[in-house]
C-alpha cells in the first residue's frame, strides 16, 4: 500500500470507527485505537507534506535556473520544509471534528435521500459516495492549508475507486449527495451550497478557457457553475460555465445548462 493509500485508509478509520479499519473496536479501546491511528496518521503525513513542499521548491529551483534538474533541494530547504509539513500536519489534525462532522451530514442526506438505503451503516460502508466525499474532504481541507499536489492525487485515487471525479478545490456545502455517483465530474471552481443532490453522470463543467497573450489558458479564474441550496440535478445533465442555478432549481436528466436558471424552476427536455 502507497504511503497516501495508508493516509487515506487511516482518516477514513478516523472518521468512521469502527467501519473502516478495526472493525473490533468498543468503547474501551475506541479512545486507544484512535489515537494510535492518529499518531501514525501525523508521522505518514507530515513526511507526505514535506516531499510535497521539496518537489515545489526544486521545481522553482529549476524554473529559476531555466535548468530541469533531478537534484534534491538544499539541506536549508529540506529543513524548513520539514517544519512546514509538521505544522500543516498538526492543523489538518485539528480540522478532523470538523470534517466528521460534515461527513455525518452527508451520510444523512444519501440515507435519506435513497429508498434502497436500509441504515446509516449500509450508507457509510457501501456507498460509493461516502468513499468519494471522505476523500474529497480531506483533500479540500488539506487544498484549504495550502498543502501542494497531494490533495489532487488523493481525490484521483477516490477517482479511480469510484468513478466520482471531484477536484479538491471545488467547495462544496454540507448534506450533500450523489446518487449512484459513476461518471459524476465536479470542476476546480464549482460552489456547491447546502442540501444539493446530484445523480450519475453529472458534470459540472467549463465551457470554454480564456486564454493569454501567449495563448495558453489563464489559471485559477471562476468557470464552473455556482449551485446554490436545495438543487437537484439527474442523471447525465450537464451544466457548464460560470453559471448560477438558483435555490431550490430542479435540472431534467440529459440536460445541457449553460445559462443562470432562476430559483424554483425546473429544466427538462
């Protein structure tokens, strides 16, 4: 197992004990377990973080000097890196009340929002999107704290396990769900609000890319939609550019949106 496998693998055990990981755990050695999971947590991490900050600092190195090298970055850096890595650590750590907590919304909203859905345990230990949305909250956590690389590849790994595509940096509201989830691409800009469900096959896309003088895309600009509470999007719509669906808007199953919809209205073909 990778060394970002096992930190995925800890953080779901994290937040969900007794679901992943051990499955032997009881109230006596529940407190035990978790916190030996979190220590192994912190040391995987931290290194993680600081191969993460070396390869940028090499990477500017190498820009610098107009020279690709493979050389690792000074000793000085390595150091400073370190100590970077072990704070990020330490914060992301803290944040993991928080993100079980909007983790146990989202669980909520696909055992309430699926007639097939026999408990919250079926949910957390079945549901594809529970998987997806685990690892897509702590790669956002870790985007939000400035962590470079490792959050896009560990949302690709819940990619590859789930077939739900959703970038770190997309933001995302609490109860939120995706029905079945295959197919189902989030963009890097999309703002999610509260109680939104989509189905599979959605995509939540750009349109087009401004380019530059140079002729290459211009990065970090808002071009994927904005979906605001209580929205419901079916399976294979698709809904592309900086555009707002408003609360409460219902989008039909194959639908193509590239233009605001009004709160309340429903789209269909």
């Amino acid at each position: 197992m990778s060394a970002l496998e096992e930190i995925i693998a800890l953080c779901r055990a994290v937040l969900f004990p007794g679901y992943f990981g051990r499955s032997s755990l009881n109230a006596t050695t529940v407190r035990y377990q978790i916190g030996m999971e979190v220590e192994r947590l912190f040391t995987l991490l931290g290194s993680q973080i600081q191969a993460g900050l070396c390869f940028g600092c090499a990477k500017n190195v190498g820009e610098a000097s107009g020279e690709a090298s493979d050389d690792f970055v000074t000793s000085p850096c390595r150091e400073g890196c370190r100590l970077k890595a072990e704070e990020l650590a330490v914060r992301f750590i803290e944040a993991l009340p928080k993100i079980r907590a909007v983790l146990a919304t989202d669980v909520e909203a696909a055992y309430l929002g699926d007639p097939a859905a026999q408990s919250y345990g079926e949910v957390i230990s079945c549901y594809p999107v529970i998987r997806a949305l685990t690892c897509y909250r702590v790669a956002h956590e870790l985007h939000r704290l400035g962590v470079p690389l490792i959050p896009r590849i560990i949302t690709e790994i819940a990619h590859s396990e789930t077939g739900i595509d959703i970038h770190p940096a997309a933001q995302i509201g609490s109860f939120f769900t995706i029905d079945h989830g295959t197919g189902t691409v989030i963009g890097a800009t999309c703002i999610i609000g509260d109680h939104v469900k989509l189905y599979q096959g959605v995509t939540l896309g750009a349109k087009s890319f401004a380019l530059d003088a140079e002729g290459h895309p211009i990065k970090d600009i808002p071009r994927h939609p904005i979906l605001e509470d209580n929205v419901v999007v079916y399976s294979n719509a698709t809904i592309l550019g900086r555009v707002t669906i408003g609360r409460g808007v219902t989008i039909g199953a194959n639908v193509w949106v590239t233009h605001d919809v009004a709160a309340g209205e429903t789209l269909k073909i």
